[in-house]
C-alpha cells in the first residue's frame, strides 16, 4: 500500500474530486428515494425510511464539506492528463 506522500498534487486533487463526486452522487440517489417516499402515502415505516434517509444525507453532507477543505482552487480540471 502506498502512503498520501508517494501521491503528486495532481493526483491527490483528482482523487479529491472523484470522492466529491461520488459523495455528490449518493446525495442526489437519497434525495431522490426520500422524495419517492414523501410521495407514496404516509405510514410509521415511511417516517423511519424517511428519518433514516435524512440522517444518511446528513453524514454525506459531512464528508462533503470535510473533503471541501481540500480542494485546491488554483488547481484546474482542464490540467487532467491520463
């Protein structure tokens, strides 16, 4: 296994937008079951999906800002080269 010191900035700020993203991604696919389940009709399992959704949001919401800090702005996308 390799350590974050092996890693050029380059690749650490790639591996950094891949995990913004991805995180960006889960969001959006529990956003999207908590709507489905506001628009079924309301029971006590519901709620708890709902509850449980909401906190799962909350958790990815706190990875995203974490991982946010890292973000090099003076880094650009367009100097990806594979």
């Amino acid at each position: 296994m390799k350590n974050k010191s092996d890693m050029t900035e380059g690749d650490f700020q790639k591996l950094i937008r891949i995990c913004m993203n991805d995180l960006s991604i889960q969001r959006t696919l529990l956003e999207n079951e908590m709507q489905a389940q506001r628009d079924d009709l309301r029971t006590l399992e519901q709620d708890e999906a709902i509850d449980n959704l909401e906190r799962r949001i909350m958790l990815i919401k706190k990875d995203y800002d974490h991982y946010a800090d890292y973000i090099d702005p003076a880094y650009s996308e367009e100097k990806i080269e594979y």
